[in-house]
C-alpha cells in the first residue's frame, strides 16, 4: 500500500509538520509506503500515484488544489485539526469544501467536541467521522533536574491572532513582584505582522519577557529543559502538542479552559485550566509553592500520556481507514 499524504507545512517548524513527520514515521515502521506534498511550502516535491490519499487541513487545501488545478482520483480521507474546524469552517462552506468533504472515504478529527462540530456541518458525514487523538511523539529526554526556586515560564505557540500569546502578560505583571527572578519565554514562528509587532512592544519595557523566535521540533529540548512551568493561552485548538509534550516530560502545565485542553487535562489533577487570569495566578502559586502537589499532578499527567498516547497505535488507527477507503 502507497499512501500520499497532503500536508500543508513539512520542511518548516509547525504543528502540522511535527504531526505529519510523526505519522509518516510510524506508517513507515509498519511497512507502508508513504510520500508527502507540503502544498504550501514553495519547494518543488515529486507528486506520485498512490493508493490513498491522506488531507491534513480541508480549507487550505482545497484553496491551494483551486489555484493550482489539482483534482483527487484516488480514495482519500481528511483530517481536520484545530483552524478549519474551530475557525474556518464555522463560517459557511464554500461547494468545494462541502464537495472535499462529502466526497472522502473518512473524516477524521482529534477530539469528540470536533466530531460533533462535524455532525453539525452535515449529519450525513457522521458515520464517516472518525476520533483519532493526536500523540506525543517523546525522541529525546530530559536529563536536568528541573528547579522551582525561580519561575521559568515557557509558552510554544507561533505568533498568531488565535495563539493569544500576550493574554497573561496582565498577570505576569502581578506575579513579578511577588517572584522578581519570573522569566517568560515565548517560542514560535512569525505567522503575523501584528501579533510580531505586539509581541515586540510588550517585550521592550520588560526584561523578564523575552521572544526567542522560531525552535524546530528537533531541538526542542532545550527550551523544556530550562523551564519549570509550560502555558497553553489559545483561543482555539485542535490538540496541542505542545501541552503533551510537557506533560510528557513531567512540566506542569497551565492551559486555558477550551475543549481541545479539556480533552488532554483534568484540572488539579494532570494540570491546570484557567478561565480568568485570578486562576492563572491561583494555578501559578499552587505549583511554585505546594511541591507535594505539584509533583502528584506531574507524575499522574506523566501516567496518563503514557497509557494514552501511543503513536503506534494512532498510525494503527489510520491504516486501518486506508484499507477500508
């Protein structure tokens, strides 16, 4: 079996490539034979024929197979993630991404609260919709005893309008009194003018906040390394890596309250949910100060990864799909 799978990034350092690399990874232990096309990265890759096609991303591709006269014959299944469920496809859909969808052999999302959002573009597509749960995929290790006398907060999130990467800095203002040696590193790439030059003004005026730019997956675990504390602030998400990952790792983290954190933490429990800044605060006191709890959450998040998060299985899950499209 020859599986082709559409990617909207490869090469560069984003979520859909950390997930694509992953999959392909683990299709390829099991013996599948796997190409990829990153449709929005401007090198030129070789487009085979396959047996199955696999989407990540409906709305992005069916945008770039507009402009570059690109049709399907081949069965092919779509996975939606966190910006076409949550956000584009909350609009009205456009005949070709109803026809994209309606046409697949399989729908597959992250979560049970975007299998309903499916439900509700079209009930008919309900049958087809298949939870498939992203996973940590962990190729390094921590190998620093990580220390709590002085906070190191880490937030991974590419600079754009949903990642709402500056919503805490009200309570960071607070915190840095009580913890004047508080560090906030942002790691991310610049996906937005805006937010660059937002993120740029808030940083000037405050030594402890500092914007390291962007960070390939690969080397990532140096910025784990050097943290104690991992934030999650966005509006909207698929399933973000970023929070498996620390929870893997035994960081503590504190994500805001949507569905897709909702579907990786229970709160106080494997981590913390936040609603208002007074809780982000309350959640940051309770793991600087309480250590007792801090590492229960850390080793039951630890625990919970690791008998959820199998990225063989997930590949498992998916060649399953292939061979029924």
């Amino acid at each position: 079996m020859h599986i082709l799978l559409f990617t909207p990034y490869f090469n560069q350092p984003r979520g859909n490539s950390t997930t694509s690399k992953r999959i392909i990874h683990f299709l390829q232990k099991e013996g599948i034979q796997t190409s990829v096309f990153p449709y929005l990265e401007k090198d030129p890759w070789h487009l085979p024929q396959t047996d199955v096609v696999h989407i990540l991303h409906a709305t992005r591709f069916v945008s770039w197979a507009q402009e570059n006269h690109y049709a399907i014959n081949q069965p092919y299944i779509v996975t939606m993630g966190g910006t076409d469920i949550n956000l584009d496809l909350q609009s009205p859909m456009s005949e070709d991404i109803y026809a994209l969808l309606d046409m697949a052999s399989f729908i597959t999302v992250f979560t049970q609260d975007a299998a309903w959002k499916v439900g509700h573009l079209s009930k008919d597509w309900l049958n087809k919709t298949v939870v498939i749960p992203q996973t940590a995929w962990i190729s390094w290790n921590i190998t620093m005893k990580t220390q709590y006398d002085e906070p190191q907060i880490l937030l991974p999130a590419g600079l754009r309008p949903v990642k709402d990467v500056l919503q805490v800095i009200p309570a960071l203002d607070d915190l840095i009194i009580s913890y004047p040696n508080l560090h906030f590193t942002l790691l991310g790439a610049n996906l937005s003018d805006q937010v660059y030059h937002q993120v740029m003004e808030a940083s000037r005026n405050r030594p402890w906040f500092t914007y390291a730019g962007v960070v390939p997956y690969e080397i990532m675990t140096n910025w784990y390394n050097l943290s104690n504390i991992v934030i999650n602030t966005s509006i909207s998400e698929g399933q973000p890596l970023a929070v498996m990952e620390a929870m893997a790792m035994g960081k503590p983290v504190i994500a805001r309250k949507i569905p897709a954190n909702e579907s990786l933490i229970l709160h106080n429990q494997t981590g913390w949910l936040y609603e208002t800044l007074d809780q982000f605060k309350e959640a940051f006191h309770t793991i600087m100060s309480n250590p007792a709890h801090r590492e229960q959450v850390i080793q039951q998040a630890k625990e919970w990864i690791r008998q959820s998060s199998s990225p063989a299985q997930e590949a498992a899950q998916y060649i399953e799909l292939y061979k029924r499209s």
